[in-house]
C-alpha cells in the first residue's frame, strides 16, 4: 500500500511538472448585434472582432519559453472567415522566445503603436462604427497599405516584434517588416506608391500602386509606455510600406478607481508620396465609467486632413455585464465626414446598435 502512494504521488508530481513545462490555451470571443446607419436598413453587426485563438508557451529552462499565437477571424453571422477574403490567421500568426531581455516573435501581428493605442481609445480599439480606433485614432492611417484587398490594414506581415521587460513601469516595443510585397491586387484610386515602384496619376491627383508592390524600404513601429495605479501614457511613431509617417501621444488618467479619462493626438505626414492632402491631424478625448455591473463610455474627436472638411464624430455606449464572460451592450454615435464624391461637403450619418458579446 505504501509503495502504491509513493508511486502515486510520483505519478502526480510529474504530471504537475509537466503541465507547468508546457501548455496550450484556445479562447475566443463571439459578438453579433444589430444596427442601423443614416441611409442602410437594419443590419446583423458586431461591435468587436470574432476571433478564435491559440496560444502556448513551453518552459525552455533557465527562464527561456518558447511562446505562440495563432488567431483566426470570422463572422459570426455567416461563420465565413472574416471579409471572405483575409488570411486564415488573420488576427495574428507569431512564434518567438521570451526571457529576461523581453519578449521576441516573429510573423504577423499588430504593430507597436496599433497595440499600444487601443489602451487609448473609449471602445478599447474595438471596430464598431461607434468607435475611433479606425479613423480618427490613427488619423486615417494604414499601417499596411500594399497589402491584399480587404486585409486588415493594422498589422504588420513578414515582420519582426520585441518588447522589453517592463521597468518601473517603462516599457518600449519595436516592430520591423521585411522589404516583402503582401499581395496588393492592383490599381486603385488615392492608393499612393513609393519612389521605387512604377506609378502612374490618378483622377484624386495623387499615385495609384501597381499591383503587387513591394515597399521601398522596412516598414517599423516604436512605442514606449508608462503605467502606474492611476497614470498611463504613450508615445508612438510608424512608417509604412509607402513611406506615410505617422507620429501620435496619447495619455489615460483614473481619478477615482470606476472612472477612466483617456486622450490622444496623432498627425500623419503623406508628404513623401502625396502631392496633394499630405498632412492629417486628429485628437481624441473619452471616458469609461464602471456603473455597478455596467460600464459608460464616451468620446468625442476630430480628424482634420489638408484639403478636405473636418471629421467630427460623437459617441455614446453601454455595457451591462450578465457575468464575468457575457455582456450586453447599446451604442450610440453621430459622425460629420467629407462626402466620398465631394471631399469639400460633408456627410452626417447617425449609428445605433445592439448586441451581445461572449468570451471563451
């Protein structure tokens, strides 16, 4: 009997050791609403991206793991893969090491200011029309310009990504791209190109890219942050595949633990490629307020490209949490924006959504 306890508590130890060696986690969220803007019909939507993810490290020794993360995109209303025509693991495919020095990986993933500034923004980076992650937050930049059409333009492909430890709350992220061409299908319109490629004008006045073009030189990403109890702040500048530089700072501030004061100012410079519009400032202020099991968030921001009438966009929403993996939610937003066939108008469309969103 003896022996049997000794061999079973050996069994377990080892199991134990091995689980702490090496693990493997799948997550995801699902997120499907409805909503309607000025001028569509009420539509299945989603305020967040539906993913369905992998990750895992393994404990390489001496305090070296091996890390992981796939991430595949979809549409829950469908259950086709996101935009039918985006990667397989279009949220990111990275493998790297990590250890004292940091953290090393390698693929595709969002970029150091992209990742960084969602902590910025009311909607935390979340793509729905009543957010401003995908406009007025990175000033209507793309990270990605010469990548295929309809492919999330905020990350970097064929790239290299590093972030240190975090030092008294320092902490400073770098990403790389090769010189590689993504697979950008052809000309189109306000599609700029870099001084090496073959170009040709356009109705807008500025280049179109040929297809499949490759970038002048790396496209790179650096941020640096700082957190504390109730501080954080950000700086940020990126170049892309065509050259577009885009520089942005932005700082978050908790009075009281429920409630969270964000803003954020960003300008991108087209100059290098552009003749025309070459400059476009935006800024951003919002809150978020916990409510009991709610939460409120608000914001308000402007984007003012060269040329072209302002950007004004105003938005409302509300979480209620039905428990710690569950919640439901009603957004609300007004948006002032140039017309797409005359940039000197403006256009105002009204957003209003619900839905539910899960995480597993």
């Amino acid at each position: 009997m003896k022996k049997s306890l000794v061999a079973l508590a050996l069994f377990g130890a080892f199991a134990a050791t091995a689980q702490a060696q090496s693990s493997v986690q799948i997550y995801g969220t699902i997120d499907a609403g409805l909503g309607k803007a000025t001028g569509s019909t009420t539509a299945v939507t989603k305020r967040d991206n539906n993913k369905l993810g992998f990750k895992g490290t393994e404990d390489l020794g001496n305090g070296l793991k091996a890390i992981f993360q796939l991430e595949i995109r979809y549409e829950s209303d469908t259950g086709t893969l996101e935009g039918n025509s985006r990667p397989l693991f279009q949220g990111q495919s990275r493998v790297g090491l990590q250890g004292d020095f940091g953290t090393v990986r390698l693929g595709r993933g969002l970029t150091a200011f992209q990742e960084a500034s969602t902590a910025f923004e009311p909607w935390s980076g979340m793509p729905t029309t009543a957010g401003f992650q995908t406009d007025i937050t990175v000033a209507g930049y793309t990270s990605d310009p010469l990548s295929a059409t309809g492919n999330s333009k905020n990350r970097f492909s064929n790239a290299v990504f590093y972030n240190s430890p975090v030092i008294n709350g320092f902490q400073f992220n770098a990403t790389v791209a090769a010189k590689e061409a993504n697979g950008f299908g052809g000309i189109g319109l306000n599609q700029p190109t870099p001084a090496n490629v073959a170009i040709r004008a356009n109705p807008s006045g500025n280049y179109a890219v040929l297809a499949n073009a490759a970038p002048a030189s790396n496209p790179y990403s650096v941020s640096g942050t700082y957190t504390n109890a109730q501080f954080a702040a950000m700086a940020a500048y990126e170049r892309n595949g065509v050259q577009a530089k885009l520089w942005s700072v932005a700082a978050s501030f908790n009075p009281v633990t429920e409630l969270k004061l964000m803003a954020s100012y960003q300008h991108q410079d087209d100059g290098n490629y552009k003749i025309i519009n070459t400059d476009t400032k935006a800024w951003l202020i919002g809150a978020n307020y916990d409510v009991g099991p709610g939460k409120i968030r608000a914001g308000y921001g402007q984007k003012t490209p060269d040329g072209t009438v302002k950007t004004k966009q105003a938005s409302l929403g509300y979480d209620y949490n039905l428990s710690k993996r569950t919640y439901v939610y009603a957004d609300i937003s007004n948006k002032k924006a140039a017309n797409t066939s005359n940039y000197n108008a403006s256009t105002t469309t009204n957003y209003v959504g619900i839905g539910v969103h899960h995480n597993f």
